[in-house]
C-alpha cells in the first residue's frame, strides 16, 4: 500500500475526532481570544472592541494578584508535599512485609474517589462545631476549644492543601511504585555490597530509575494544582475573606456571578498562558531528566 | 540478600500502619457519619461509633418519592449515569479509529499531540463561549449537551490509552490479514478489536470515572433535576442548609461506591493505565 493512500486514510479515521475538537475547544478557544477583547456582557450585549483594556486593568488589579499568589502557593506546597509523601509510601511499599499488597489496593481509594465527594468529606471533618478533627483534636488535648479551620483566613488555604494532598498522594506513590518496580534487584544488590549507605543507594542507584516518571508525575499534578476549581469551590467558595481564592474561581467568579465575560475571557486566557508557561519549561525539564538519567 | 534487623522490621510495620490508617480513617469515618444518628454526630464530645446503626438515610435517598430528598438524588444518580454512558460510548467511537490511525501511521501523530495539549487548557477557558453556544442551541441544563462538552475532558485522554494500546498489538498479524483479502473493517471485526478488547475495555472505564467525577462543566451548565448530575446534586447538599450531615456523607457514599468498586475490581488494569503515562513518558 503506498504511503499517500495509508496518511489520507490515516486522517480519514482522524476526521470525526478532529471536527468534534474543533467543534468544542478550538471554536470556544478562539472564541475566549475575542471576547477578552471587548467587554461583552455573558446575557444580553454582544460587546464592542475594547482594545487591551480588559487585561491592563486585570493585571494591575489587586484581586489578580493576590489570586495569583493564592493559587501558586497552593501549587507548590500540595504538589510538592504529594511528592514527598507519594515517594515515601512507594518505598515502603517496595519493601517485603505482610498485607503489602492490600495496602497497595487501598491506595486506589481516595484517587477513585470523586473530588467532589472528597471536598465533602473533609468540609464535614473542619467542621467548626460537629467536625470530626476538632473532637479528635480537643479529645487528646491538644486544643482547648473548637476552632473554624476553614473559616479562618490563616487556617483555610493550609486545610485544603492537607484534604488535596490525601486524595492526589496515592497516584504519585503508584507511579514511583511502579518505577522502583523497574529498579533491577542486582544493581542495588552490587551497591549494597560496595557499602553505599540507605541514603547514597537512594540518591545515587534509585532516584535515576524515578526521575523520569516522577517528572511526569510533577508536570501533571502541577498543572492540575493550577487550574485548581472543584475542591476549593465545595470546601471554601473562595472565602474566608477571598484567602483560597484560585485562578479558576476568580474567572468564574468575574465571567459568571457577575456576568463580565469580556473581563472573563481575558482574566481565562492568561491563566492558560501560564499553566501554557509552565508546562514548556517542565517539558524541557523532562527531556532533559530523561537523558541523563539514560 | 540483605539480612533485615528486628528494629527495621518493626519500623516497616509501623509504618504500614500509619500508612493504612491515613487512607483509611477519613474514609471510615464518611460511613460512619451515614450510619450515626443525627444526635450522635451533635454530640460533645464525639461520639465515634453510633450506638445503634442507622441506615434508614439509604432508604430516605434511594426512595423517589415526590419532593423528597430522595426524589432529587435518584434524578442526579440518573442524570450521571446517562451523561457518563453516552459521553463514554461517543468518545470510543471517536478514539477507536482515531487511536488506530496514529499507531499505524505516526505521521499523523502530530493531530493528536495538539489534541491532547488541549489538556493544559483550563475549562475556565473554554467556559464562556460554551455556554453561549449551548445556550444557543437549547442544550443547556441538558444531559445531552453534558455529555457532548465531557467529550473536551474525555476524548483526549482515551485517545491516546488506545492509541498505545494499539502499538502493543504487532501489524504483522493485521498485514497478514489483509494479505488473505480481508478489508479494513473486517482485520478490525477479526484480529485488531479482539486483540485490543481490554484496552479498549480500560479507556472506557477511565472515561466513565473522568465523567462521573467532572463537576465544574455540570455545575455551570445545568440548572434542575433535569440535567444536575451527582456532583452538583451533593456540592448542594454540602453548601446548603441541610442540618444532617449525616445524610451529606450518605450521599457521598452512594455516589463513591461506583468509582470506588471499580477502582478495586479492575485495579491491575487501571494501575498500569496510570502508570504506563508515567513510565513510558
């Protein structure tokens, strides 16, 4: 079969896919583009043309600002504490001991679990008069009186982080399990015998076989992190006092509660434009792990 | 091998155990909520186990009858289910050809590439004009114009598990095939979709849980029984004015139980479906 034939019918197979991408994302994204540039409303006007405005007032707002700093702060510390506690289960799990692989099945749960129905859970737990945490907490004395662990701007962004790092740790400690699986048993055998401690054999004979997937690993969470929306919105709305705001909820707040989907649309596109950012660079990262852990 | 001393022994242990408690607690403790009895979860202090089980907010959800709390559940358990089955079943007939495509002439490849880079898009930014759109249309609060939108979510991703599903089957035996005179869809009926069967099989099952799980579309997009799903219906409940948080945690133990047993079921297959992205990079 010649190669022209086999490429059109290659995208023959290709065109239902493709015209329902069109149709659903590359239509509304292009879309996003022009409305970020008038100040349509989302019922009613269809907007006029209005230049750079919406995003030269939305970058100079204080609200995109700290919404920034919210959403980043979020980011960083839940992927990197599901990284480290991902890592850490997984090398317990790699060791030999009773009811290993139950313990393993059970790290399927919280990622099974709906994100919503997780956000619920841990609403009902912080809860400030009948929550489970503080009972727990007043019961072995280590506070005095119940406290609003998510009604509380210093406490809120910290709680959520704790209720997103129990439902995402699980699938990095199953990809680093699966990794340390591939670690053949007579390369950190030779290690051992050459004297390498816990901690040499870990940097030096293991972590090369984890970085790849790891990396991949941190690249999705993250940017999962940043487009953060379901848990925050279930758990908090944003509040106490705009302290967990995210990115998304900011853009749903600005397109939707107050129907700007002009300043919406371009508050959106720049949210894409970094989590676009940031995926390039960890991209490169990637490819760069990948060859010298080769 | 290396000898493994008592005091490393029991370090292990102990840490299985915490590591079994972590996962475990928050989980037992939402079944319990649902068995307790509404003054019992009031209780100070606390109290941890209900002094007679109390499953009648099973019942109270599961039951339709009209106005009731149950009639609004059982709508959204409907409306899930509807919208995860059709988006599931369009996105197959979209990935399965799609998939085959890509493994078996990767000079297309670079289409799915940009197809699934569309995964750093945050919904947010698809938002507005989807919902102009399908407000032009008639299709929102509609399970139909749900299901079409959870294809932004769902075709991606199941696009390319088949797609590396499809590279694991060699093309000798489909060439070998079409030597005997076999067209394309017959290689397809005879070698390529019995040999694929359990990746087939797998993405469909990631794309149910993708759907089952997708609130921020269904939350934006549907307003009443008609349409809310599952998630809308118990984000509701959490942010509401229900006063027993015992029937929040019902309700999301009814709504778990799906995703959760399959997760158990199949988890050989799911595991090496997550990880696979991951090892294989």
């Amino acid at each position: 079969m010649s190669g022209t034939w086999m490429t059109m019918r290659a995208w023959l197979l290709m065109l239902p896919l493709l015209m329902i991408m069109v149709a659903v994302i590359g239509w509304p994204l292009v879309d996003t583009v022009r409305l970020s540039f008038t100040d349509a409303q989302l019922v009613g006007t269809a907007g006029n043309y209005v230049g750079f405005d919406n995003y030269t007032k939305m970058l100079t707002s204080s609200n995109f600002t700290r919404t920034l700093s919210t959403t980043t702060w979020f980011a960083v510390i839940s992927v990197a504490a599901e990284m480290v506690i991902g890592v850490l289960a997984a090398l317990l799990l790699n060791q030999e001991f009773r009811g290993r692989a139950v313990l393993r099945g059970l790290m399927i749960l919280p990622w099974a679990l709906p994100t919503v129905v997780n956000a619920t859970l841990w609403r009902l737990i912080y809860n400030p008069e009948y929550g489970a945490l503080n009972a727990a907490l007043t019961q072995l004395h280590i506070i005095d009186d119940y406290r609003s662990w998510l009604g509380e701007p210093g406490t809120a962004l910290a709680a959520l982080i704790v209720a997103d790092c129990w439902k995402n740790f699980p699938l990095v400690a199953l990809i680093a399990l699966a990794a340390l699986q591939a670690v053949p048993r007579d390369v950190t055998a030779a290690a051992l015998v050459d004297g390498a401690g816990p901690f040499n054999r870990f940097r030096f004979v293991i972590l090369p076989y984890l970085a790849g997937p790891l990396m991949v690993a941190l690249v999705l969470r993250t940017i999962e992190a940043f487009k953060v929306f379901d848990i925050i919105w279930v758990m908090t709305r944003g509040g106490p006092a705009n302290s967990t705001r995210s990115l998304s909820i900011l853009v749903y707040q600005e397109a939707f509660s107050f129907q700007r989907a002009g300043s919406g649309a371009s508050l959106a596109l720049t949210v894409t434009l970094l989590v676009t950012v940031l995926a390039v660079a960890y991209a490169t990262l990637v490819k760069k792990t990948a060859g010298s852990a080769a | 091998m290396e000898r493994k001393s008592p005091v490393f022994t029991a370090f292990i242990y102990a840490c299985a155990i915490l590591l079994a408690v972590v996962i475990l607690a928050p989980l037992a403790w939402l079944f319990v909520m649902s068995i307790s009895p509404a003054a019992d979860l009031a209780a100070k202090p606390l109290r941890w186990w209900p002094q007679a089980a109390d499953f009648s907010r099973y019942t109270q959800l599961l039951s339709r009858a009209e106005n009731s709390a149950g009639a609004a559940f059982t709508a959204s358990l409907r409306n899930s289910l509807e919208v995860a089955a059709m988006a599931t079943l369009a996105t197959s007939v979209l990935a399965v050809p799609a998939g085959w495509a890509v493994s078996r002439t990767p000079s297309v490849g670079w289409s799915l590439s940009m197809v699934i880079a569309t995964y750093m898009l945050p919904p947010v930014a698809l938002s507005v004009p989807l919902y102009i759109g399908l407000s032009h249309l008639g299709l929102l609060n509609n399970v139909f114009g749900l299901a079409l939108i959870y294809l932004t979510i769902l075709a991606p991703f199941t696009t390319w598990l088949m797609k590396s599903g499809f590279d694991s089957i060699p093309r000798e035996i489909e060439a070998a095939a079409m030597i005997d005179g076999a067209g394309l869809l017959q290689t397809w009926r005879i070698i390529t979709l019995p040999l694929a069967a359990p990746v087939v099989a797998t993405s469909a099952l990631f794309a149910v849980l993708l759907a089952w799980d997708e609130f921020f579309y269904a939350l934006l997009f549907t307003s009443d029984q008609r349409a809310k799903t599952l998630t809308v219906a118990i984000a509701d409940l959490a942010g509401g004015r229900v006063s027993d948080y015992g029937l929040i945690a019902t309700a999301g133990v009814l709504a778990a139980l799906p995703p959760v047993l399959i997760g158990l079921v199949m988890q050989r297959a799911l595991i090496s479906g997550l990880t696979s992205g991951g090892v294989k990079g």
